[in-house]
C-alpha cells in the first residue's frame, strides 16, 4: 500500500484515519458517560426532585423561603413562589405526569404538571405522556410553588438555532474536514502536474515550466527538474550535431569506396561491394539508434495498414519472400514512419533467423494493439530473451552470430515501442522458433470490428 499511494494519498488517509479516530473516541466517551449517567440517576429523576421540592416547602418546618429557594434554584431546575400562579404560554396540562408526581410526594399538597407539546414525548413504557416542563403547587399558606425545568427531552443540551450544539459541532467539524482536503489537494496539485511533465518530456523541449508554483520545496524540485530537462536538450542538441557531422563524413568516404570499387574485376568487385553494403546498413541501423528513432510525430494510423503494406514491399522485392499473415484493424496513435521500422526489423530478422516459414499477426484487444511475428528457426532461450533487447547483442549460439548483423535491430525496435507507450515480449513460437510480441496502447483510437486484410 505505501508504494501505491502518492502524496495526497497518503495525506488523505492520515486525515481520515485522525478524523476515525477522533470520532471513535468521541462516541466511546459518550456512550460512557451516558451509562454512568444511567447508573446513577434513578428513574424520573427531576419528577423526584420536583417532588421533595414540593414536599419540603409544605411541610410545617419548612426552612425560610429565602433559604429555600436558594437550595431550589439550580441548572436544570428553577423554583418562584408567587400570590397567584404565573401565566405558562402554550405549556399544557398533563394528567398522568401530575399523576406520577403525586406518586412521588409524601404530601396530600395539590399540584399540576405541565408538558411543553413542541417537545417529543416521554420514552414508551414510562407511562407518562411528556417530559415535566413546570409544576404549580399549592402551599398550605395559600401561595403557589411554580416549578420550572429545562429537561424536556434533549432541551438539557445545549442549543444554537434550534438543533443540539453537538450537531453544530459535526457539521463544523465536516466542513474543516473538506476545507483541509481541498487545502490539501491545491497544494499538491503542482507536484502531480510536475510529474506529468516530466513524464512528457522526450528530450526535445523543456515541459516543466509551467509547474514552477507551489510550496518552496515543490518549486525547487520543478527549477531542479527544468534545469535537468534544459541540460538533457542541450546535451542531445550536440548530439545530434556530431552524429549528422559524423554520418556525412562516413558517407563520403563510402561514396568514394564505391566508385574505386567499380573499377576492380568482377570478383573483387562483388565482394568488396557486399562489404560496402553491409558497412552501409550497420552505419544506418547505428545512426538511427543513436538518434533515437522514436517518431516524433503522432497521428492516428493503422498498424495493420503498415504490416500489410511492409510485406507487400517485401514480396515484390523478391519473390521468394513467403509471410502468412493475419491482419485485422488495428488503429493506434503514432509515427507510422517509425512503426513501420518496427515491422521492417521483425519480418528482416524472422527471415534472417528462420527456416523459411514465417507468420505475422496483428489484431486489437480493449486497450491495446497487438502485433506478433513468429519464425521457425532455433528459438531464443529464455536467459537471452531480456539481453536480446540491448543495443550490439548478437547472442551466444555460433549460429547467430555467423547471421547476426549490426545487433541493433531489436534494440531500435524496443527503442521506438517504448516511445509509443508500449512493450516488446519475446516467447516461444507455435511453429518451433521466436516469437516476439509487440504491444501498443490504442487510447484515443475507435475500437473496430475485426476485418481480415489480404
């Protein structure tokens, strides 16, 4: 898991992992003190309280009003004795709260409860239709005890508008947590669009400039990765200068060799003209690999296009060229000069290394076009398989090597299917030799229905 997440996924999953925990713990230190608050108070407890209260003020020895009152005043209760009973709004009468009341009291002292209706009613099976709102007793002196108490239901909590200060608290707390994603996502936006420049960059122009904001420590690795992508241009710049210098230069010099050649014997001549030759092809196959024949252009195109022109080419340079081929649409995005590249080195190192039977396929899957070219000769072992891939390789089997050329051919190959976005896989070949399997994405492209080319 770490190594699949980048760095807003990792931020992401401390902030919700903080915010589990926290709200874990919140409801663990709720539901613990609920409990302790159940195991404490005892059923009715504010009816109880309310009718001691009422109890004490009725009895002969009541202590001073004053006093008393004193005692009665608290958080979830407040007590007035007043000449007549006080106007209650829209309080209501309830019967069977007055009658549980009187349950309570150890005085005959006449009493009404009151509910407030806007409030939910009592828990079922309490056998009471509200929560006690107000009590109004009458004193054996002839005033009137009022009674007042904020418990009705929930109303001990604290309120902001209407609704429990707890439910304010998660909102809020649900807007700094989206107010710290957001936050958290602007800031590492810069280093995602850093790494999707960077992975632009093919060494023909600085792609990370425009990702130079952000933190400090984000700036400074876009200058760092802009100032090596600058470094990379120049560098494949004078590259580019010595092997365009150094390829006219050999090609004037085998241009010179040829016409001295032209006027030796027939015999010398062939000879020294099929070196030339084979001096000529492995000066192109390093050239083009030296400057990274990727195909800089990308256009919609067909690979089976390409694979069934390349053969045609083929069989009307020589005849005795045999391919079997199946070809269905296979439209990608890329160089076609370049993918054709492709094409030309596989079918030239099946023919070069098989035994004269030879099949190539192209076909498209989901996400992908697939080409496979498959020879019969003697197969590459799986230890070579990756080695084969590298620039100058000719294998280890005497006969490969007396064939090999230049050693560039599946390296150019893998060179321009990476630049693609692709990959290059070498098995085993149902006709007995090599197959080597070339895959390319297809995003952007159509998908088609299979049509067979000839």
């Amino acid at each position: 898991m770490r190594g699949r997440l980048d760095l807003f996924g990792r931020l992401l999953l401390i902030v919700a992992g903080s915010i589990l925990l926290l709200g874990s713990a919140s409801v663990t230190i709720i539901l613990v003190q609920n409990q302790r608050h159940r195991i404490h108070l005892p059923a009715f407890s504010r009816i109880r309280q309310a009718a001691g209260l009422i109890d004490l003020a009725s009895e002969p020895s009541a202590p001073p009003r004053a006093l008393f009152l004193r005692v009665a005043n608290g958080s979830d209760m407040s007590a007035a004795i007043r000449a007549t009973p006080p106007p209650l709004g829209a309080l209501r009468r309830a019967s069977r709260l007055t009658a549980k009341l009187q349950s309570f009291m150890l005085t005959p002292t006449p009493v009404t409860a009151y509910i407030n209706p806007r409030y939910k009613p009592a828990p079922s099976g309490s056998g009471i239709e509200g929560y006690l709102a107000a009590a109004i007793a009458r004193l054996p002196d002839g005033r009137v005890l009022v009674l007042t108490t904020n418990a009705s239901g929930d109303e001990e909590r604290p309120r902001l508008f209407g609704m429990p200060a707890s439910l304010w608290m998660g909102f809020l707390a649900i807007v700094v947590v989206l107010l710290a994603l957001w936050l958290t996502a602007r800031e590492t936006r810069p280093l995602r669009d850093l790494v999707r420049a960077t992975r632009r960059f093919d060494g023909s122009a600085v792609t990370t400039t425009g990702t130079l904001i952000g933190a400090t420590d984000i700036r400074r690795t876009a200058e760092a990765v802009a100032d090596m992508q600058r470094r990379v241009v120049d560098l494949l710049g004078e590259r580019s200068l010595m092997i365009g210098a150094i390829s006219h230069d050999l090609r004037t010099l085998l241009t010179r060799m040829r016409l001295r050649v032209a006027i030796l014997d027939d015999l010398p001549r062939s000879r020294l003209e099929a070196d030339l030759d084979g001096m000529n092809a492995m000066l192109a196959d390093a050239l083009a690999f030296a400057r990274g024949t990727t195909g800089s252009v990308r256009e919609q195109t067909d690979l089976a296009d390409l694979a069934a022109s390349e053969v045609a080419e083929r069989q009307v340079r020589d005849e005795g060229v045999k391919i079997a081929t199946q070809l269905h649409d296979a439209p990608c995005l890329g160089d076609a000069h370049a993918l054709r590249r492709v094409i030309a080195n596989l079918i030239d190192n099946a023919l070069k290394y098989g035994n004269g039977q030879v099949s190539l396929s192209v076909w498209q899957e989901k996400q992908a076009v697939i080409l496979a070219m498959e020879d019969d000769g003697l197969g590459i072992h799986p230890d070579q398989r990756a080695a084969v891939l590298a620039p100058y390789h000719r294998g280890n089997d005497p006969q490969h090597r007396r064939l090999a050329g230049s050693g560039l051919g599946l390296a150019i190959v893998q060179q321009i299917v990476r630049a693609h976005g692709g990959s290059v896989l070498i098995t085993d070949s149902r006709l007995g030799g090599a197959k080597v399997v070339v895959s390319l994405p297809n995003d952007g492209c159509p998908q088609s229905s299979k049509t067979e080319r000839g």
